[in-house]
C-alpha cells in the first residue's frame, strides 16, 4: 500500500474519534457551581479536525510528488473528506449550530455531484476539479472551524462567570442572535450554503451533456 493511501486511510480511523468528541455539549452549564465549564471536548474536537482536514493536503500532495496516484486512493479520499465533514454538519444540526435545511442542502450537493462522476465514469470520462469546488471545500472546512472556535472561545470566556446570584439575577454573555441562532453562526451556515450551491451549479453547467444524454433513451 502506497504512502498516500495510508495517509487517507490514517484519516479515515480519525473520524470515529472525532465523532465521539465532536459530540460531546459544547456550552455546559455547571447548575451546582453556577458557571459554565470549559469546552474541553469540543477543542479536542477542532483538533482532530485540523489535523484530518491537513491530512487531505498531504496525502494528495504525496500522491502526485512521487507519483502514487492509484484507483483505490480516487475512490477512499473524496470518500473520507464527504465523511469527515457530513459528520461535522449533522452533529451542528443537533447542537443547534447549523440549521437543519442548510445541512441538507449542503449534503445534496454532495450526492447529486457524486452521482454525476459515476455516470462520467461509466462513459470513460473523468470530471475534472474546478476552482469552485476547491473554493467550496475551503469554505466548509473554513466554516466548521469557525463554529468550533466560536463555542470555544465564549465557553473560555463565560468559564467561571457567575451566571446567577442570591437574588436570581442572571449575569451571562450576551451574543448578537437572529432566529435564536448566534448572528455569527448564521452567517457562517449562510455562507457555506450559498458557496455550496454555486460548486454544484457549476458542475452540472459544465457537464449538463451527460445528464442531457442520460436523459435520451438510447434506440
């Protein structure tokens, strides 16, 4: 098995890990201490997701530096990105970090893509990575580490602070919100979903021939 493919696979052991961290609360409220306690999990989430997302880079970089470029790591790499961040969107959808349509927006633009590369495949054709879906995988990577930053630092911010005294006054830090969501967090899910659907728009105008050509029954 070649370098890069065992770097792929390396990642791909990583996402259960990440999943179990990443799941974990990221605001925990301490109702006996009245403080908020310190994201621990979710930091140790990010990490793993760094180092992951680093680990796409590297073994694609390998793979062309020494010419290791094999139908198994074609097939495994897309794969374990799709899976490493379709876990990251789902989780925020239960935590209330990313609304729900978005995510699944987001997760159609990757099956209706993925479906289209198989249907090139099976005429011989390879669909080429254009600059818009590169930009769309910097911008979901970009977006979820954001998010993770954002409870991160307001939990590091809130820890210790009293959030309610003798006389049940509430003392916490307050965030701009809109729609109950944090305004940041909105605009973070609107900008990964908007750059999303421009990615899969783009794909399909490029390549609109082999969906047209499916279309035709063959006589």
């Amino acid at each position: 098995m070649t370098t890069a493919n065992k770097i792929t696979l390396t990642r791909i052991a990583m996402i259960p890990f990440f999943i179990y961290f990443a799941a974990q609360p990221m605001r925990i409220i301490d109702e006996l201490r009245y403080h908020v306690v310190f994201p621990t999990s979710t930091v140790i989430a990010l990490v793993l997701f760094c180092v992951a997302s680093f680990t796409d880079f590297l073994d694609g970089y390998v793979a062309r530096k020494y010419n290791q470029v094999t139908d198994f790591g074609k097939f495994v790499d897309p794969l374990a990105d799709k899976l490493l961040v379709a876990s990251a969107l789902i989780l925020f959808v239960e935590q209330k970090a990313m609304a729900g349509w978005m995510v699944c927006v987001i997760l159609a633009r990757e099956l209706i893509i993925t479906s289209l590369r198989v249907v090139a495949a099976n005429k011989g054709r390879v669909l080429a990575a254009t600059w818009t879906g590169k930009v769309k995988t910097c911008v979901q990577i970009g977006g979820i580490i954001v998010i993770y930053l954002y409870y991160i630092i307001t939990g590091a911010l809130a820890n210790g602070v009293a959030f309610a005294d003798g006389d049940g006054v509430t003392a916490v830090i307050v965030m701009p919100h809109t729609d109950g969501m944090p305004l940041l967090l909105t605009i973070v899910g609107w900008v990964v979903t908007l750059v999303t659907i421009y990615s899969g728009y783009d794909y399909l105008r490029k390549n609109w021939d082999l969906i047209k050509d499916g279309a035709v029954k063959e006589k």
